[in-house]
C-alpha cells in the first residue's frame, strides 16, 4: 500500500514525513515523496481529522435533484450535502429562494397596508392613489425587505 504526502499536510517536509512514516509503518505501508514543485514550497498543512460519518438514506428523486444541485456549484453531490449541512450547522441564516419570494410579498402587503390604512384615516386615498401606490409597491418593496434582512442578520450576529 502507498500513502502520499501531500501540499494537505502542515509542518515542514522532514516533519510530516516523520509523522506519517510512524502512522503507516506498523500497516506495512510506505511513503512516496511529493513532487517537486510541492516540495519546494517548503510547508505542509495537515488537514483536520474527520473521525464522525454522517449516512442516511434518499430516494432516487432527492438523488437526482441533489446530483443537479450540486452540478450547478461544480461539486460532488456528496461534497455538496457536507457543505449544505456544515452551512446550516453554522447558522447561515440565508433564506431559500421560496422563502425570500414569500418575505417580500408579505412586506408588500405589509406596506400597502400600511400606507393604504394611512391615506384612509387621512381621508385621501382615491382608487388613483391606490393604484400609483400598488405600482411604487414593488421598487420599494425589495430595498425594504433587503433592510429588513440586513438588521435580522445584524442582530443574529450579536446573539450568543
């Protein structure tokens, strides 16, 4: 069996090979030296061990829409699911595409409500208004909920 150190690892080479030559040996396995572009870069970095796996099982379906996913970021789909995950884990609170079409649309009638109840208490709302305030809606909307967003994160920030 052979195992390559590779530009992955950290330390300096002698380190590294040190290091993996004691891991190996007792499995009868042998080093190959990197190349020697990577070599002479001088360091290498270990990476992190991963000791926990994470299975379940998906219908062909989530496959397919998975694998589809995944092929738009140029990733495995199991790269992809890791990241999904890890992303959710780390409480990246960025809303889905459906979640943010649904935000802006209740802030739409939150602001035509808002707006609408006020030119009727102020008696001067005609359908005229109604509508130039319907078509200004939309322009306004987004810049609100974009704000709107910007503050939750802000605040989700501050959280412990």
């Amino acid at each position: 069996m052979l195992a390559y150190v590779d530009s992955g690892n950290e330390g300096t080479y002698e380190d590294v090979l040190a290091r993996a030559s004691n891991l190996f040996a007792p499995a009868g396995m042998r080093l190959v030296p990197p190349t020697a572009e990577i070599q002479a870069e001088g360091r290498f970095k270990m990476r992190p061990e991963k000791e926990r796996t994470i299975s379940f099982r998906i219908t062909e379906e989530e496959w397919s829409a998975i694998e589809k996913r995944a092929a738009t970021v140029r990733e495995s789909p199991h790269q992809w699911a890791r990241s999904a995950m890890l992303e959710k884990l780390h409480g990246n609170d960025e809303l889905t595409r459906g979640e943010r079409f649904l935000f802006h649309h209740i802030v739409r009638a939150q602001y035509l409500l808002t707006y609408g109840f006020q030119m009727l208490a102020d008696d001067s709302l005609t359908s005229e208004d109604w509508r130039k305030l319907c078509v200004n809606a939309k322009p306004k909307v987004s810049e609100v909920a974009e704000s709107a967003l910007a503050r939750l994160a802000e605040r989700s920030a501050r959280r412990p």
